[in-house]
C-alpha cells in the first residue's frame, strides 16, 4: 500500500523486511544452483586451507 505521496506505508515496509527473498528473487535453474555452490565451496575450501596453511607457518 502506498500513502498519498507514493512512499510504501509502514505496514508495506514492514512486510517487505519480513520477506526479503520476495525483493529481487532469483530465479536459478537446478543446474545454475549447483554450479553456482560448487564453484563457491571450491573457492571456499582453497581459502581455508591457504589461511590454515598460512597460520600453520607463522605460529609453528
């Protein structure tokens, strides 16, 4: 609902904080979904064991 100056009413703007995936959805395919989380698992794990590797030579 919009008040009369156009700008969401306080009921309009506390629904849409109450369901933020409604606001720019994403609509990925199954096979998009799956790359997207392998490539950012990879990224995920080479980071993790670079900075494991990393603190393993500054505190040994």
């Amino acid at each position: 609902m919009l008040d009369a100056a156009g700008r969401p009413t306080a009921s309009r703007a506390v629904e849409l904080q109450a369901r933020p995936s409604e606001v720019g959805r994403l609509t990925l395919t199954v096979k998009q979904t799956l790359q997207t989380w392998t490539v950012l698992e990879t990224v995920l794990s080479v980071v993790s064991f670079a900075v494991a590797g990393l603190l393993f030579v500054l505190l040994a």
